[in-house]
C-alpha cells in the first residue's frame, strides 16, 4: 500500500473504521451487519479488510454476487467508484483516500476529545479553588 496517505494506521480498515465509513456513505450498519460484510470477503481471517479483500466487494458487486440488502452491496453501490472504469488503480485511490479519511476523522475526534478533557479539568480546577477560598475566608470571618 502507498504510504503516501497510509499516515501512521496500518492499511487495513477494521470495524470501527468500516463503521465510520458506511455512516459517512450514509449506510450505517448494525455491530452484527459489519462484522458479516467482513466476514465475506475476509480471506485471510484476520477480520479486516485489506485493499484485496475490499476490491473483492466489488468483483462480487459486478458478478451479482450480493445479496441487495447486504452491507457490501450498499458499500459497492454508495462509494461512487466503478472499478470497470476506473480500475483497480481508481479502487486503490478510493481506499487509500478512505483509509486516510477515517484516521483524520478519528483523530480529530480524538482532539476534540482531549480538548473536551482539559476543559473540564480546567472547570474542576476552578471549583477546587474557589471552594478552597470559601474556606479560607470562613476561617477569617471566626
């Protein structure tokens, strides 16, 4: 895989990866619905989906090997690729685009997060000291 867009993640696209990508296609997919449309293409067992593994979706979208209601079928439909045009160069920029897509929404997520984090921190802090004033004065006013 290119490492051009494959910044510090692995690659592959896991659960909760496949779970960020089929709600930004407007997909979303139950726990039980993702772990399926992994299992069907997952050769190697490792339960994630390498580029191969994924190009397979679409070898079985083309061959009219998915089942209309299936998870595959919606990714292979929604993610505006079409791999008998663009070909598998087309399908590796779309995953590798995905792959880098999914770490810069977890990472900003993460950020956000943090920040969430020091914010509250920053809140209890404040309550500390204030109550921590409170008492001081209550000593004084004795």
């Amino acid at each position: 895989l290119s490492h051009r867009y494959d910044a510090g993640k692995d690659g592959f696209i896991d659960l909760m990866e496949l779970k960020l990508m089929m709600e930004k296609l407007g997909a979303p997919q139950t726990h039980l619905g993702l772990k399926n449309m992994i299992k069907e293409v997952d050769e190697d067992l490792d339960s994630k989906l390498s580029f191969r593994e994924f190009l397979l979706i679409f070898r079985k979208a083309a061959a009219g090997e998915l089942q209309e209601d299936s998870g595959l079928h919606a990714l292979a439909r929604l993610s505006e690729i079409d791999v008998s045009t663009e070909g598998v160069k087309g399908a590796k920029n779309f995953f590798e685009a995905k792959v880098q897509a999914i770490h810069d929404a977890s990472r900003f997520e993460e950020e956000i997060k943090a920040e969430q984090e020091e914010k509250k921190k920053q809140a209890e802090e404040l309550k500390q000291r204030k109550a921590a004033f409170k008492e001081l004065q209550s000593t004084f006013k004795q």
